[in-house]
C-alpha cells in the first residue's frame, strides 16, 4: 500500500500526463487557476515558474511548482492509481505528509486495528441507531454473530435495563456531533449469567454518518460502590432505638432496594419478649417471629407470612441448617429447588414473586442465636457473590448487637444441646491430605451422635462417628468421656480394630458402673450401648483402615468410582457384651475420592418407606462427586424429610488427596555402619531445602541417627528413613523386625542404651507403629511459627 498525504489529491493526471482535476489547494499553493492548468500536461507546469500576476488575475503569492514537489522536508509528492470503469487508469498526486497527520490508508489499519482487539464491546452504527459493524466482544455480549446483528437497532440486539436511556445518549451524539460524559448503565449479557454494568462512551463519526459506541464493563466498581453504599447506609441508621422491632425494620430499609428487592428479618420468639437469647444450635420447634418486612414494590410481591406471625421454621431448608451451623447460604433458586416444597408458603411466595438469589445468614452474638435475616434478589442474573456474604456477616454482627436485650430457652434442651456441641469439635482440624464437610442435625431431645476429624502421626488422618443410644445429659455426657477415650487411644499408635476394642473396655466399664448405682438413681435403669465406625487414612500408602463396632459402614465415591457402600465386616455395639472380635479392612483410594461416613438416623431416612433397598440419596448425591464438600452436604440436607429423622442424623464426608510431594523424603539406607552418617546428610540437606531453623535441624540430626543406628543394631533390613514437613516435623525410621525398642535410663559407664532417650529428650512426641512388614518409630518435633 502506498502511503498517502491525505484523504483528498492535490490533483489528479490521466494517463497520458494532462491535469484533469487540479483542487482548491493546488491553487492556493501553486498560485493557478484551474481553468489555466485542466487540459496541460503536468510537466509544464514543473518546468517553469508561474505568472507573476496581471491585470486579470491576482494572486495572494507565487510559487515554484518545484518546491511543492520536492515537500517540506526534501520529500517529494506521493501518488496513487485509481482504475476507472472504462480501464482507463488516472494517477492522484498527494501533498507529502504534513507532521502529526496521518495517511489514508494508516487511518484505516488504526480503525481496524482499534476494531479487532479493543478489549470491550465497540458498534459502528447509522444516523438511525441501525449496526453498521460490531466487534468481537460486542457480537460475544449480544450472543450471535454480526450477520444477526447488522442492520437491526442497537438498542433491539443489545440486552439494556434501561434502553430508552442509552437511545437518548446516542441521540444526543448524532443530534449535536460532539461526544458525550461516560455514561453508566446496566446490562446483562446474553452469554454470561452476572448483571452487568457498562461505562458507555459514543463519538459522533464525521458528516454525521452515524457514531462509535464502546463499552467497558465496570460491574466489580459499581458492586464495590453499593456495598459501601449498603454498609454507610446501616451504621448510620440500625441501631437508633431500644426496640427490637423497630432496630429489625430500619435494618431492612437500609438494605432494601440499594442491596437486595426484598429482606426479610425474623427473630426468635423469646427475644422480643427480653428473655435470654438461646444457645446455637437452634432447635427445629423454637418459634421465630416475623420481625420487619421490606421489598422494592410492584405488584408481583407476594409474602409467606405477615409481620408479626410466629411460626417455627420448616425442615429442611437453609434457613434451618443455618441457624444450626451458623454459617450464611447463598443460593440460587428455581422451580425445581428440592427444599421449596419443605416449607409451602414460603416456596410458594418466592415462585410467585420471581425471586431467583437467596442470601440468609444468622443473627449471632457471642454463641448465641438471636434471628434469621434473609434477601431475595429478583433478577435471574443478580446472584449474591462471596463478597456480598462477607458484608452481610459483618452487617448482622452490628445488628445483633443492637437488638441484644433477649433471654429464653428452655432448660433440659439448652443444657443438653449445649453439652453436646462443647464436646465436639466446632471445626474439625485441617489435614493437609484431606478435605472435610459435615452435616450435624442434632435430636430436639440431646442425642448422643458424634464425629471427629483429627491428625495421626505420618501425616495419617483419623476419621471417626458414633451414636451413644438415649437421649439427654447422660447421653451427651457418655458421647464426651468416648470422644476424650478416642483421642487418647489414637495417640497410642493403635490400629482400628484395636482402637475400637479398648473403647469397648471403657463402654463395658460403664455400664457396671451403671449397674453398681443405688437402686432408686433413674440412670441404673437405663442402658448403654455406642456404635463408633473409625478410619484412618495413610497419604503415603493412600489407603483407608477401616473398622466398625455396630455402625453402619461408609459409602465411597469417587471421579472414577460408582458410590457404593464398602464390604466390611460389622462388629457388634461397643458395651454389647461378646461377640466376634473386630477386624479392620484396608481399602485403596484415589486422589478426588469421598468418604461417607454417617449415623443410623441418616442411613434409615434415607431408605424407601417400606423399609426395602438401601440407602437412595447419598448415591444420587455424590454421583456429582466433583463439587465441593460442603456443597454436597448441603444437598443431601435439603432433600431429607424432618419426619424420618429419629436420632442425632451425622453425615461426616471426606476428600482424600495425595500428600504434596515437596513436604516429604524417604530414602532406602544400606545395612552397614556408614548409614548413620549418610541418613543424617539426607536430613541436612533436606532440611535446608524446606528452610527449617538451625536448633531444629540440629536436633533432628540427632534423632536420626540415633533411630537409624537403632534401626541397624536391633532392628532388621531394609531400613528406610521418611522425613515429612506437616503441622509437625516428623522422622520415621522403618525396619522389617518387630521387636519393640524399650527407652533406658542408662548408667553412668554405659556406653549404650541412650539412643531412644536422647529422641525423647530431643522430639516433643514419639511412638512406635506396626504393621505386616515391620515396625517404624517415629518422633514429631514443633515447627517454629513464623511472623505474619
């Protein structure tokens, strides 16, 4: 392409040389008329100066068609070809370009070029609104290509809130041939399920063709602006007044419309009363009271309930298991929602009225449940994102401290409850090779239901879940003293079977003790009886020891694995007297594999009503076994029916993954007296690498080769040395004897016996572990915290 000066030739010359179009600007540069130069051949007028005026003609000035030809800066003219229609070809002679303009066909490659990769939507459109040229991202944005679009108005192919709004922009632009501010406007995508915001720019293309108009999406900006908006608009108006009816409806008027189309507040019964706010978890029969009630207005809006109305929640729906767990659901709704039909009037009111994003998330003071607060959003695109739940957390926070003037609970469920949730594990502890949800949805009465999540030596994890029979303090008292006895056996090194055999021990304990009460104590009439289901997951070996005493067995699900319930053999109840010894099964996993493990309540609400088949939901549910965890609990929660439940209902699942091969070492060690040596150079240089303190790894030298010496004096080949980097530092040392070591305390002249008391002396904990192969001893040292 040959560069030109401008859009319009200083002349135009036919093929034979002669002028045959000379411009307004050739006369005023060359100092002639047209009529004297149209017809001349264009090297006369190169060849020789111009007139130097006359009576007829007057010139402002006169110049040497010499000059102009060599340009301003020694350049000379730029010329073109131009086909006509009868094969003719004429030649358009262009001035040389002037500074700070651009070329023709330069100005064409920027307009493509700006079309092409402009990162947001950008239309070309007519004096008409009519879509002359759009853009990828535009054709991305109206959900076709540029074939559907062309032609049709902007406002018709693009999906606007307020159409008439950005038509009057654009009119703007054509009407006046200036741009206008940027403009912000919704609009939601057709490709793409989030509401949109838009920062409109249009600039009027030159005669009044028609425009450019080019988008930037600025939807994270504006959300961050109305979630300030929100959070200003609640401090400065929740909060004015003692009264807790009144606190709940200024709470929904700051929220309503800027953060959500309807919010709903409701509050336990007793608070509005000023009794005691109950302990977490709310139990499913304690009444709440519809306290305020706001929405955006329209006709469409239909309520559940009338403010003032006391009803207890319906089960199960997320209203409830947040009051349960206290943690805030968003969820996207629609008719085929499964726990809509728990709660009719309420599923029915969000049908009617569009509503397509719940938020709802407690309203908690200090372990304590004062209320629910719950936001609907219309629009199907408008979901709640993490940072909407985060700012409503915290805006509950402030509203329940204004409204904290409550006190109720009756007394045997809030004790009972109470005891139950202290003796379980609020979180369970993170494992770095294992990703845990539970579900917990405790008896009215205080059930006896438990699980445990915690952390073995070897970066092993233990999970656990029993069900002590009964129902009040007794029983919750008895699920405590088993939980402490667990963890107490599980430091012990023991595998399932035998974990699961001293525990009966202890249940069988107590039960005479039981026996021995006086005769007229309510509690020697009353039996004992647990179930417990324990697995310990190795990362290493990735499997699963599994043992159970009368517990129903898990359920394994995983990308490549049909969720089944595992083949294993059931031991009796732990305090059933005698039976067949327990047994421990050892089942492989693969990375992304779930375990359930669950109580009998669950497992019986969850079967066919005529009591034949297996369990239905937990396959169905873990078929999509890819989603998160708790999602998955949260979904076998909604779809259970509250009258099948009899008991404390525990579903505890578990993702196993592979431990992060840059946190762990082994190496295999010769059977001579050079390995001591060499395993401690292993740990040096291992331990640099992880960047552990110099009295750490010092300490740790030590230990190994005092295991490894051990290893190679008493014990019997191969041995293998494992460092792994956890919550813990952990060095085991592996050897095929069992022959267990025995810590000495040795004398004075002894030359030996000191090597296991300088780990203990040296290591914060250290056992030993045995299986078919052998044994390994293994000591666990504190990792010094380091400063955030």
């Amino acid at each position: 392409m040959i560069a030109v000066a401008g859009d319009t030739p200083l002349m135009i010359v036919d093929s034979s040389g002669k002028v045959v179009e000379w411009s307004h600007r050739a006369e005023e540069l060359l100092g002639r008329p047209a009529d004297e130069v149209i017809g001349r051949p264009v090297t006369d007028l190169l060849g020789s100066a111009p007139p130097t005026g006359g009576e007829d003609v007057d010139y402002p000035r006169q110049v040497d068609p010499r000059d102009v030809a060599s340009g301003p800066a020694g350049e000379g003219l730029h010329i073109q070809p131009l086909p006509r229609h009868d094969g003719s070809v004429v030649w358009k002679i262009f001035l040389p370009l002037a500074n700070g303009t651009l070329p023709a066909p330069i100005k064409a490659a920027v307009l493509e070029a700006l079309h092409v990769y402009a990162p947001g939507p950008l239309f070309v459109i007519d004096g008409e609104l009519r879509v002359m040229s759009a853009n990828a991202a535009a054709q991305h944005m109206c959900g076709t290509d540029l074939q559907e679009v062309k032609g049709r108005s902007l406002t018709a192919v693009w999906s606007l809130s307020a159409p008439a709004d950005v038509e009057r922009i654009l009119r703007q632009v054509l009407a006046s041939g200036a741009p206008v501010p940027v403009q912000v406007v919704p609009a939601r995508p057709k490709n793409d399920l989030q509401r949109t915001h838009l920062a409109i720019s249009a600039f009027p293309l030159r005669d009044r063709l028609g425009a450019v108009v080019m988008a930037a999406d600025v939807t994270d900006q504006e959300k961050s602006r109305r979630r300030q908006r929100t959070m200003r608009a609640v401090r400065e108006r929740v909060g004015r007044t003692l009264d807790v009816v009144t606190t709940c409806q200024e709470l929904v008027e700051a929220l309503v419309p800027g953060f959500a189309d309807v919010a709903v507040v409701e509050v336990v019964e007793p608070v509005v009363r000023g009794e005691k706010p109950p302990l977490s978890p709310l139990g499913r029969d304690v009444p709440l009271r519809r306290a305020a009630f706001a929405h955006s207005g329209g006709e469409r809006q239909t309520r559940a309930h009338p403010v003032g109305d006391v009803r207890a929640l319906f089960f199960p729906t997320p209203y409830t298991q947040v009051l349960v767990d206290l943690k805030p659901r968003a969820v996207v709704l629609g008719p085929d929602t499964p726990w809509l039909a728990a709660d009719p009037a309420r599923g029915r009111a969000i049908l009617e009225s569009g509503v397509r994003a719940l938020l709802t998330a407690p309203l908690t003071l200090r372990g304590t449940v004062l209320g629910l607060l719950s936001l609907y959003r219309v629009r199907q695109a408008d979901i709640f994102d993490d940072r909407d739940v985060a700012l409503i957390l915290e805006l509950a926070t402030h509203t329940a401290l204004s409204i904290d003037n409550a006190r109720r609970y009756t007394h045997e469920h809030t004790i009972a409850a109470a005891l139950q949730r202290h003796m379980l594990a609020p979180v369970p502890a993170s494992q770095t090779a294992v990703e845990t949800a539970h579900l917990n949805v405790p008896d009215d009465q205080g059930g006896g239901g438990w699980f445990d999540v915690f952390g073995l030596p070897g970066a092993r994890t233990a999970l656990v879940v029993g069900q002590v029979a009964g129902h009040g303090i007794q029983t919750a008292t008895t699920m405590g003293q088993l939980r402490t006895v667990m963890h107490s056996l599980a430091a012990l090194d023991l595998e399932p079977d035998e974990l699961l055999a001293r525990l009966d021990d202890t249940v069988t304990r107590l039960v005479w003790e039981r026996k021995a009460l006086p005769a007229d104590d309510p509690l020697r009439r009353q039996p004992l009886s647990a179930t417990c289901l324990c697995v310990m997951y190795d990362p290493f070996s990735r499997t699963c020891a599994i043992a159970s005493a009368g517990h129903p067995p898990p359920m394994l699900a995983g990308p490549e694995e049909t969720p089944s319930v595992l083949d294993l053999a059931v031991g009796a109840a732990l305090g059933g007297g005698s039976g067949p010894p327990f047994s421990t099964t050892t089942v492989p996993v693969a990375d992304g594999d779930v375990l359930a493990l669950y109580t009998a309540p669950l497992s019986a609400a969850d079967r066919p009503e005529d009591g034949t088949g297996g369990p239905r939901l937990l396959p169905r549910v873990l078929a999509d076994v890819d989603r998160p965890v708790q999602d998955l609990c949260d979904d076998v929660l909604y779809r259970l029916r509250a009258d099948t439940l009899s008991g404390d209902a525990i579903l505890l699942l578990a993702r196993t993954h592979a431990f992060p091969a840059d946190r762990a070492a082994a190496w295999p060690l010769d059977d001579d007296a050079t390995a001591p040596a060499i395993a401690r150079r292993h740990a040096r240089s291992q331990l640099a690498t992880w960047g552990v303190d110099e009295d750490t790894a010092y300490a740790t030298e030590e230990i190994v080769s005092e295991l490894v010496t051990n290893a190679l004096r008493y014990g019997a080949p191969p041995v293998r040395l494992r460092l792994i980097k956890d919550r813990t530092l952990t060095c085991e040392v592996h050897d095929s004897s069992h022959t267990a070591p025995r810590l000495r305390h040795a004398g004075i002249v002894d030359e030996g016996g000191r090597g296991l008391f300088i780990c203990a002396q040296l290591a914060q904990n250290w056992g030993i572990r045995y299986n078919g192969q052998g044994k390994t001893v293994w000591t666990e040292q504190p990792l010094p915290q380091r400063p955030e």
